[in-house]
C-alpha cells in the first residue's frame, strides 16, 4: 500500500509546517490518473497522525485533471478519458503533463487568540 507512505510524508511536511500548532485540516489534489486512493489516505491518516498535533484533522480533497502534450506541435490539451491523437496536428506522439499529481496544498492550523497585554 503504497498511500501508507505517502502519507507518512503528508504528516511529515504537515508537522513541519505547523510549527507546533495543531493542524485543523490539509487540501490534498490527486491527478485524475493518480493510483492513489482517497479512501485508504483517510485511513492511513487516521492511524498515522494519532498522537500528533494533526490528530483529528480532516483532509479535504480535489482532483487535477489531466493533460496531455504533443511531441510534434507542443498543443497542450485535456484528457478524454481515452487515447485520442493530438487534436491540432493528428499526432499520436503525446506526453502526460498532468493528472498524475499528488499535491498538499495547504495546511490549515489552529491560532489562539491574540490574549490582551
């Protein structure tokens, strides 16, 4: 499982961040032709921030859609969800260059009140 990873590291960079703050909630994107499941980042983070200052932080997703760049002509177009040539040039020499993301966004972290001298 290979989210179990991944969200080691979103903890990680999350801790890092916050600077000892508790963390309230990140903004993860995944690429719409990411293997990454939002399903089993929920639960590894779960077990994985028990303990932490990101502890009960809710994690808001959002896709990025994909895109794909022609070798020959360098038009950038969205993905139809099926292979497809270039819809400029007819070519079938197109690279992914989008969609295979996974992004942490922000990070939204829990501040006290400004307390009266």
């Amino acid at each position: 499982m290979h989210e179990l990873a991944v969200t080691q590291q979103l903890l990680h960079l999350a801790l890092k961040r916050a600077d000892a703050a508790r963390v309230i909630a990140l903004s993860i994107a995944i690429g719409e032709l990411s293997t990454f499941s939002e399903d089993a980042i929920e639960f590894c983070w779960g077990h994985v921030a028990r303990g932490t200052a990101c502890e009960g932080a809710t994690i808001c997703f959002s896709r990025i859609a994909a895109a794909l760049t022609c070798r020959d002509c360098g038009h950038v177009h969205d993905w139809a969800g099926e292979p497809a040539p270039c819809p400029r040039c007819g070519s079938l020499r197109l690279d992914v260059t989008a969609g295979e993301d996974l992004l942490l966004e922000s990070i939204d972290v829990e501040t006290e009140p400004a307390t009266d001298g």
